[in-house]
C-alpha cells in the first residue's frame, strides 16, 4: 500500500466543504482539519503509484476550494500498534 500525505491550504470561509469532498474522494482514508502553515490534511492509501495522480491531481486539487497542495509520500510506516501488534505474534 501506497501512502501519500497531502497538506492542503483552502479557502477559509469553506474548509468543512472542502475537506467533506476530500473524504469522499476514493482513494482518501482520513481528512484532518488542523493548525499550522496549512488548513487541512489528507491522507491517501492506493495500491500503485499510478493511482496517486488519479486522486491528488485529478480529484483533491480540483475540488472548489482547494487553493493549492502540498504533496509527501510516505517510505515506512511505524505506529506503535504495529509495533504491539508484532511483538505479539507467537504468544
């Protein structure tokens, strides 16, 4: 699985919109209203690289809204669930 992380920066005014179109895009897990340089954050779970320009470009960046994106694709993924949950194994 492919995870991209994607900030976002909308228009103010419209951010609960903006990130209830984001959420219902396929390919979007989980949208985060947060603070900070940017106004929302996606994250992305596609099975190929191909896909990525499927969801960012040609669904996220077009919804009425967005101003711009700033795009992160994840490497390893570490959480401690993962790390509890490997640990377990066997026992």
């Amino acid at each position: 699985m492919i995870t991209a992380i994607v900030m976002i920066n909308a228009d103010v005014q419209r951010i609960p919109e903006v990130a209830e179109a984001i959420a219902a895009i396929e390919g979007v897990s989980e949208v985060y209203s947060v603070t900070g340089g940017v106004d929302l954050i996606a994250m992305v779970r596609v099975r190929r690289h191909e896909e990525l320009a499927e969801v960012i470009p040609a669904h996220i960046n077009k919804v009425s809204g967005v101003r711009s994106s700033d795009t992160h694709l994840a490497f390893q993924a570490y959480s401690r669930h993962d790390l509890e949950a490997a640990f377990s194994l066997g026992m």
